[in-house]
C-alpha cells in the first residue's frame, strides 16, 4: 500500500528539484528594430513618413537659406549704420584740425566695417550744408574748401551706401536692384 501511495503521491523529499531556467527575453533593441521594419514594409504605414521626410526637405531647405541670406543682409546693413555713425564722429570731433575730412570719416567708415568691401562702398558728405562725394575732400588750408566748411557749431553729415545681393538658389528677389543706404549727421565740435 505505501508504495501505491508513494506512486501516487511522491513526498517532498523524495522529487528532485526542477532546475529553475529564467525566461530568455529578446534584448529590447531587437525587438524595436523588428518592429520598426515591420511598420516600414508593411503595407502603407510608413508611407506618410517617407512623405513627409522627402515634402519637409524640399520646403525647409529653401526657408532656411532664405532666412539666412536675409541675416547676412540684415548683418551688412546693421555694420553699414554704425560705421557710418563712427564716421560722422570722427569727423566731428577734428573740426578744425584736418584738411581733408572726407577721407577721415570714409576711413573711419570702412575700419569700422570690416565685412563690408570697401571698393564698393560710396560715400557723400553734407559738410555745413555744402555737398561733396567720395573718399577725399582735399583742401589746401584751413580756412578755404572742405576744412572751412566744418567750423565748430556747424552740422556734418556723412552718408554711405553699398549694394545688397537678395538672391537665392541663383534668383534674384530684388532684380532691379538693392542698395544700403544709411546717414548721420552730427554737430562739429
């Protein structure tokens, strides 16, 4: 009769062990992967994405240099109106003591804007309501031309302007042209 039981129902101490064997999961990036590749090839659900990859490239490529043109162009103008502002200083502050103040404040202009090519900086000048243009106003004294002109009291002006290139992708947005202007006038001291 025990045998019969012990048949029927072992004890405890007599069954071995069942070896605990931990459950292999798949590493997490296996299984991401192969679900990805599902998603892909599987009938039409990633389509939208590839579209969307391929839509988004077009439009965002041509904003994007658009957007960065036009900081170029806003940086030149930004340098143009402060070289030009330090130009108008330096030459209201050597009223008086210089011959050719024209050169002076161009000078003063183009140190002052360093990105900008001086070859197509032009320049034009009001000194005490009398016009002049270019780089140089010469004068032979003191108290004759130019130098005259800019007695203390009276007002200088200094105007500058440079061209702007507003193309893209080879067209141009500003075809008949683009140009920087910027002036200062200033109190010769």
């Amino acid at each position: 009769m025990s045998i019969f039981i012990e048949i029927l129902i072992p004890s405890r101490a007599r069954t071995p062990q069942a070896a605990v064997v931990p459950a292999v999961r798949p590493r997490a990036g296996v299984c991401n992967i192969a679900r990805l590749a599902h998603l892909l090839f599987s009938e039409e659900e990633g389509a939208s994405l590839v579209e969307f990859a391929l839509v988004s490239t077009m439009l965002l490529l041509p904003l994007t240099t658009f957007i960065m043109s036009f900081g170029a162009f806003m940086t030149n103008q930004m340098q143009l109106i402060n070289a030009v502002d330090i130009g108008a200083r330096a030459v209201a502050v050597n009223g008086g003591i210089t011959l050719d103040p024209c050169s002076i404040a161009s000078s003063a202009v183009i140190a002052a804007a360093p990105n900008l090519n001086p070859a197509q900086l032009t320049f034009s000048y009001s000194l005490n309501g009398t016009p002049y243009s270019g780089t140089s106003c010469s004068s032979s004294s003191l108290v004759t031309g130019a130098a005259a002109n800019l007695a203390g009291g009276t007002t200088a002006t200094v105007t500058a302007s440079y061209p702007c290139n507003l193309s893209i992708f080879g067209r141009n947005f500003m075809p008949s042209g683009c140009l920087m202007k910027a002036s200062t006038s200033e109190m010769v001291q």
